[in-house]
C-alpha cells in the first residue's frame, strides 16, 4: 500500500483572489503513480447532497494552485461541482525531489492522478469526472485526455503546447540547427548541476521589463510580478524552472494521439493572445462533433488567467454549458 508522503500544508487563505461566500474549502493530498503526493485546495459548493460530478484543474505552467487553477476551480463549485486545483509535482506544496522539474509524462500522469483520487470519494460521481488545464496545463490536459477515457470532458484554456514552444520557439523558428545548439547548451549545464551538486534555474518573469520586450511578456510581468497575481510559491513569480527541463519536452512531442480521443475537448483561447495558434492547432487535431474551439473577444493570454481588468473574460458559462452537456 502506498504511504503518502507528509507535506507541510499552508492552512490559512493565501489565495490572490478572494472566498466565494458559496463554497467552502480544504487542503487534501493524493499520489501519482510515480510515488509523488501532490497537495491540492479541494472546493466544495456548500449546498450539496448526494453524487456530484467532479473537476480537476491545473495551471498555468509555472503557477501554483493559489493563482489562477484555484480561481477557476472555486467558481465550477459555485456552480455545483467537486473541484480541485492541484500543485503539479516538484512544484508549490506539492512533493518529489528535485524541486521546479517539469515533465510531460509525469505532468500528464498527475492529471489521471487527480481523476484516482476524485473517483474514490464517496461524494463524487466517477462517471461524470473532467478535467480544466490552463496556459501549459491546457496542452497538458489535451495529453491526458488522449490517454484517460475515464474524463469525460476536457476544457484547455489559453493553451500552450510546451513541447512545441520549448523545441522551435514562438512562432516555430528554430531550424534543426538551433534545436541542435539548444541540445548541446543543456547536455552541458547537465554537467554543471552535476559538478555543482545545484539545479541552475531559468529565472520566472523579470522584475522589471524592458520597454522592447514583446507584449506578452509585459502581460506576463503586469500578472505574475504584481499583487494581482504574485504568489511566493510561485515559479513564474519568482525562480523558475530548472533550466534543463526544457529537455524532456523538445524530445517527447505531445498531442501525437490527440486525433483518438472520443470524449469531449473545448479549446478556449483569447482573440487578441500571442498563443492563440497553439490552440488552433491543438483543435485541428481533434475528431467527433463533441469538440469546440471558442474565441474569447478581445482577451489577450492573460485575460483568460483571471478574467483581466474587469474581470469578465472567463467565459465561465459557456465552460460550465460544454461540461454538463457532455458528462
């Protein structure tokens, strides 16, 4: 049987958005396959009786469960389902060693993770389980549903496919010969974090930004490095990832069987959002008349993270419509 391991648990709110008067909430854990256990705010709609149907969430890739994940989790138990919003492993509150790794085979096993645990409760109905992944996350919940028929509906927020963006760079590019040069750069600080016995990191978004750096990076900073959004725990806000993750993506292609999933995705991306292009394609690889690309107007990246300035970018009802139609 396995023990799961303690984890050091932050009970008070530290969320960067506020409790919804509706639901109530509470940490839990629960184990990936590969020995990890992941920590997650469990929210719950405080009207409830019987069998409800179930949400997992995560993202954005680089957040913690107290950013964005938590947010959309929070609003679907306002509407009536079991929602939780994990911290992927080596991240947040989460377990495994080293710490900031990321991993499209162990990320894509922490979302059927999510589903072990969520269709074990006495309170969940197994058969109605989904799934919400944002930004990173979004292309991560793609993989998962290519492999996991037990999730019944998928919904990808402002996707990002990391093993696209992380082999050819925005836009695709990189030539052979540049995905070579990257090759040889992270082979090489493999041996300095050897020699050094320390796991160099890439650094979250910068403090400060330049006025030349594209947009989206400025949308990035006016996130991740403000109240809005900054989280202590956060990699994007702080960090960042080691920097020799970005091997196991540009060598493990995602989405390859993205065109076998029979249940239902619905990719959602912003009108005016520079990763608008990898939704697109994600939805072009999907089969059956139970999938939807939905245009959010005029919202960048971003917006999509916690609804923008006013806050009404989330098209939380059309998501909420798409899952209960199709679970």
């Amino acid at each position: 049987m396995f023990n799961e391991q303690k984890l050091n648990l932050t009970e008070k709110w530290d969320k960067v958005f506020p409790e919804n008067p509706k639901t109530e909430h509470k940490k839990i854990t629960f184990h990936n396959r590969f020995g990890i256990t992941l920590a997650a705010d469990m929210y719950m709609p405080k009207s409830r009786a019987g069998k409800l149907p179930a949400i997992a969430v995560s993202g954005p890739f680089g957040a913690v469960k107290e950013q964005s994940s938590g947010l959309y989790a929070q609003e679907m138990a306002s509407r009536g389902f079991i929602a939780i919003a994990f911290d992927p492993s080596f991240t947040g509150e989460s377990g495994g060693e080293p710490r900031y790794v990321a991993s499209p085979d162990i990320n894509t096993e922490d979302f059927q993770a999510a589903v072990d645990f969520l269709s074990v409760q006495d309170f969940v109905d197994p058969e109605r389980i989904s799934i919400i992944g944002i930004c990173g996350w979004g292309g991560i919940a793609l993989n998962a549903a290519s492999v996991d028929t037990r999730i019944k509906a998928t919904v990808c927020v402002t996707s990002y496919n990391m093993s696209r963006v992380n082999r050819y760079g925005y836009y695709d590019v990189n030539t052979e010969d540049d995905v070579y040069k990257m090759r040889e750069s992270l082979n090489a600080q493999r041996t300095e974090d050897y020699k050094s016995g320390e796991y160099k990191l890439a650094g979250g978004v910068p403090d400060v930004v330049p006025d030349d750096m594209p947009e989206f990076f400025k949308a990035y900073h006016d996130y991740y490095k403000v109240p809005r959004g900054y989280h202590p725990r956060s990699l994007n806000s702080n960090g960042g990832w080691n920097v020799t993750s970005a091997l196991s993506f540009i060598n493990t292609p995602q989405h390859s069987f993205a065109g076998e999933i029979r249940n239902a995705v619905m990719i959602v991306h912003g009108e005016k959002a520079h990763s608008r292009y990898f939704g697109e394609d994600m939805y072009k690889l999907l089969k059956g008349d139970n999938k939807e690309l939905l245009i959010v107007e005029n919202a960048d990246h971003c917006d999509l993270y916690d609804g923008g300035k006013n806050r009404d970018k989330i098209p939380f009802d059309k998501i909420e419509r798409f899952i209960r139609k199709n679970i």
